[in-house]
C-alpha cells in the first residue's frame, strides 16, 4: 500500500491549475517575457500537458504529436500557423497588446 505524501508533488498541483484557462494565460505570458525562448515551449508543453498530453491536444489541433513534440523542445522553433493552431486546441490565442495600455494610437 502506497503511503499518502503530507504534500502535493509540484507538477501535479502545477497541471491541476493549469487546467484553469485563466491561469494558464497568465503562465504563458509570463514565460514568453523570458528572451530565451525555450522557457515559453516548456511553459506551452505544460500546458499541453495539464489539458490530456500531447495526443489529444494533437488530434484536436489536427497536428502530428511527433510534431508536437518536436516543436516544443528546447531547439524547437514553432511556425506561427501551428502555433496558433496548437493554442486554439488549448482554447487559447495569440494577442498583440501596448506595453503602454494608456498610449493611443497615432
């Protein structure tokens, strides 16, 4: 019988909130802050993780999991189509905002 830990093991408490699609912006937004660009795809690949893993957000997304898992890793480099696609499967999208939310446009 496997004993019961006193503590939640981080990456399960982590994929638990991620599930929240609020938090999981909030997760990716921070990551992609990072200039190293691999923080972001191992932020996304949590992501992708917490929703049911690389196949079913593949099949949702109608992209390859080999794909997936290539563009997610540390030297993956994501076109922006698949990108996109791989983030609607999340129920998530791509938004371009101001770094001054009070600067108008010219």
């Amino acid at each position: 019988m496997k004993k019961k830990l006193p503590y939640v093991d981080y990456k399960t408490d982590l994929f638990e909130r991620l599930k929240n699609p609020i938090f999981a912006q909030g997760y990716l937004n921070v990551a992609l802050e990072d200039e190293d660009r691999s923080v972001f795809l191992l932020a996304l690949s949590d992501v992708v993780e917490a929703y049911g893993g690389m196949s079913k957000v593949a099949r949702a997304a109608k992209i390859s999991r080999e794909h997936i898992y290539r563009m997610l890793s540390e030297k993956g480099n994501p076109e922006l189509k698949t990108l996109k696609n791989l983030l609607n499967a999340l129920g998530l999208k791509l938004a371009i905002e101001s770094k001054d939310q009070n600067q108008k446009a010219a």
